[in-house]
C-alpha cells in the first residue's frame, strides 16, 4: 500500500532535548529497505502559487490560499505493508519531533 507522507511544521514542538535523529540516516535506511519511494523539501510557503477557476475565471494568487502557522515542509512518498508500518516510518523521522507528520493512504482509482 502506498501512503503519502506530508511533513510538517508545529506550533508545539518536543521539548525533549535528546539529539534528533539524523534525517540522511532516516532517508538511507528507509530507501535502502524500498519503503521509501521519493521525497523532497518543498519551497517556503512564498514560493507558492494557488490555482482557482471560478465561474469559468482563472484566478492565480501568489502563496498559500489559507493563512496558517503551521507549513508542509516536504513530503515522502512510502511503500508500507500497512498503516501500522507507515506510522512506525513516520515515528523514527526527525520532523516527527519538531514538527509533526500526516500520514495519508493513496486511492487507487480505476481506469
């Protein structure tokens, strides 16, 4: 089963002072044993360009469409057996700390 891994930013990080794990041992390992597929930091939020078509009218305005605190910093794309070993990929990555991680089944659709 395919999930795709959001990783994002939090208003209320650990306050745990260990060391984070180091995020090039998380992407080397989970690559390594094909959990991971591909993955990639995102631009800052004003990088962003939102895309709208409205009553038949294209609307294009720079940065997110909603304003938020909390931003997607990047994304993994994994291949997990289940849920279950999703959210274990999802506890040993560094964010899962400082930030926070939605997990999200992909939907296989029919053609």
């Amino acid at each position: 089963m395919q999930y795709m891994m959001f990783v994002c930013s939090d208003s209320e990080p650990d306050t745990d002072t260990a060391p984070e794990p180091d995020i090039d041992v998380w992407v080397d390992t989970n690559d390594k044993s094909g959990r991971r597929l591909q993955g990639s930091v995102l631009a800052p939020p004003t990088a962003a360009t939102t895309v709208r078509v409205r009553n038949g009218e294209l609307l294009v305005t720079d940065g997110p469409f909603a304003e938020t605190k909390e931003v997607i910093f990047g994304f993994d794309l994994l291949e997990c057996a289940d849920l279950d070993e999703a959210i274990e990929v999802a506890r040993t990555h560094p964010m899962a700390r400082g930030g926070r991680i939605e997990i999200r089944p992909l939907v296989e659709l029919e053609r």
